[in-house]
C-alpha cells in the first residue's frame, strides 16, 4: 500500500468537517445566536456524558494493549510507545477532568440534567470505540478514532465560537441558565487552546504510528471508513431543535 506522508491531513482533504451557515446543525446555530433552549442543552450533555465515560474506558483499553518495555531500549520504537503512553494518560485526565467540570458547570448555572438512556448515536460511538480498540485492532486505528472525534468537537464548537457576536455582552443579566453557560463556561473551554493543542498532538501522533508502525491490517480504504463514519455520527449527535 502506498502509505501518504499524514495520515490526519489525507482524510481532511478528502472531507474537510468544515462548518458553514449553509451545513451546520440548527443546535449550533442557535448555540451561537444564543436561540438554543435549556432543555436542548441539557439533552446533549446527558448524551455527551456518556460519550465521555465511553472515552475513559477507550482509552484505558488502547492503554492496556500499549506495550511499552520496562528497561529503555532507546530506538524509534520505545520512544513511540513511550510517547503514545504520556499522551493517552495526559488525554483521560483531561477526558475524566471535562467530566467534573460539565456537571459543576451544569449546577452552576442550573441546568437540571435528567437521566435519559443512551440514545441511538451515543451508542453506536460506544461500538465504535469497542471495534477499534479491540485485541486484534491496529494501535493506529484506535489513536485515529481518539484524533477524530476531538477534532469534529472543536471544529463544531470553533464554528459556533465564530458566529456569536459579543458573548460577554449577550450574557449581561443572565446569571443562569444555558446561554450563560455556554458563554461563560462551556464554550470557552471546548475552544481552548490546551484543547486545540491536544487534538494537534494526537493527530502528529496518528501520522507517527503511520510512518514507523505501518497500518498493520488495514487497507487505506480502512481509515477512510471510520473518518466517514466518525463525521457521520458527529452530525447525528446534535438534537434536532
């Protein structure tokens, strides 16, 4: 197979993710011009949740089958392994500290979260992480799936950044509630730069794998797939407002 140079930068070329007025779900729109309903808010972080959890058990499962030698052995792939390690720990801290940090704000600004199953989508991301961290499954594929998904996220919520106006100014007056969050809290944090940082080095770490791992079973048709499906279920995650 004819390996590209990235990885990360193949699949966005052939389906970018980007976001316009003309595409983007309704349920960002409205985050944006500050229409969205507190009810809608609350639905998505319930499903959000769970898709949270999902990544702590992903990643410690990509964690398990990690092996990394005991005793430096100081070649390409020791430092690779070591490497993917300090990521992925640096990445369920993080993972498990957006957790902590949702349900704060969420009481803040009192959003009442009511319990609510796993919907369809939110379940078929749980699959998802299953299948492409299994025992047999290339490391990379798993890495990509983290790189995906972290990337779709800050896209949506960098788009929805970029069309409010003064998020400061429309939240004057407003202690509580959704708008208030999500001005205030939440999407400050889903466009940080430590978060934009931590997909970048995810996906230099996918192109990483590529380079001096290979793709072991996977064809290049593979990871086009589950890019596809990723995009697919991100915008299938947004309620229907």
């Amino acid at each position: 197979m004819d390996i590209k140079p990235s990885l990360t930068g193949h699949l966005l070329s052939i389906h970018p993710n980007d976001y316009s007025l003309d595409t983007s779900p309704s349920f960002l729109a409205k985050a944006g011009n500050g229409t969205l309903r507190d009810s809608d808010l609350c639905k998505w972080l319930v499903q959000d949740k769970y898709f949270r959890f999902g990544c702590v058990r992903f990643i410690g499962r990509l964690l398990g089958r990690l092996h990394v030698p005991v005793y430096e052995k100081q070649d390409d792939t020791e430092y690779l392994r070591r490497l993917t390690l300090n990521l992925l720990v640096d990445t369920l801290i993080a993972v498990r500290q957006e957790i902590d940090f949702q349900e704060q704000t969420a009481r803040k600004y009192n959003l009442i979260l009511e319990y609510a199953p796993p919907n369809e989508t939110t379940t078929e991301y749980m699959r998802l992480f299953e299948e492409v961290s299994a025992e047999r499954a290339p490391m990379v594929l798993g890495l990509l799936a983290l790189w995906a998904t972290g990337h779709c996220s800050l896209r949506a919520w960098t788009y929805t950044a970029s069309h409010t106006p003064n998020m400061t100014k429309r939240s004057q007056g407003k202690d509580l509630g959704g708008i208030a969050a999500l001005d205030n809290a939440f999407i400050p944090n889903w466009t940080s730069r430590p978060f934009s940082v931590s997909v970048t080095n995810l996906g230099l770490l996918t192109d990483q794998w590529i380079r001096e791992d290979g793709p072991g079973d996977c064809a290049w048709e593979d990871f086009s797939d589950l890019w596809e499906r990723v995009l697919e279920l991100e915008a299938d995650s947004w309620p229907a407002v």
